[in-house]
C-alpha cells in the first residue's frame, strides 16, 4: 500500500492520475474560518497571553492558511515575544507573525509559480 500527498495537485503528472494507479483520491481542502480560529486555540493553549485575543478575527485574516502556516503564526508570534524581552504575547505580535507568515508564503506561492 501506498500513500502519496502534495500541496500542489495542479502541477502532477496526468500519468500519476491515470486509472489504476491511486484507488482513491481523498482531497483535504484548507481549513474554514471556525477551523483556523480553533487552530489557533490549540496552538496557543499554554502560551503566556496578556489579552483577551479575537481568535475569529484572526483567522479571518489569514485566509487560506494552513494549520501548519497557523503553527508558524504562534510560534512565530512567541518569538516577538521572546525578542522584546516580554514574558507575555500580544495581538500585535500576533499581527506581526501573520504579515511575516503570510508574506513568505505568498513569496513561495509567486516563487513556485513562476517556475512551474
């Protein structure tokens, strides 16, 4: 048995498609608005948070994303923290990781795009 994935189905090759090859093709779309928000949740739980965070709001901003793109958004939020020699998280360090996080992935996208 094997299973195969990819982030980008639109460039595979039509003979990896062809019948016989792949049994079943099961696609697994980005999360919506309230799986992002709750994605957030889960990586933030234990983070030291000094506010109250819209966790709605941000997953609004960050259409699209991915739970592993939201991962980087915590992670790289902490690190602001970390930085400014905070023992706490803000929303503007929120705000900053989604421009930095985001930024890069649309830099890939353009990047992929451009050569594919």
């Amino acid at each position: 048995k094997i299973i195969a994935a990819t982030n980008r189905p639109d460039i595979l090759d039509d003979a990896l498609l062809r019948p016989g090859r792949f049994d079943r093709i099961i696609e697994i779309p980005v999360p919506s608005e309230v799986g992002r928000a709750e994605i957030f949740r889960i990586h933030s739980h234990g983070m030291a948070i000094r506010e109250t965070i819209d966790w709605e709001a941000l997953a609004v901003r960050c259409e699209g994303a991915t739970g592993a793109d939201i991962r980087s958004i915590c992670t790289e939020a902490g690190m602001w923290a970390i930085r400014e020699e905070r023992d706490s998280v803000t929303l503007v360090d929120f705000e900053r990781a989604i421009e930095k996080v985001v930024g890069e992935e649309e830099l890939r996208k353009e990047s992929v795009t451009m050569f594919a």
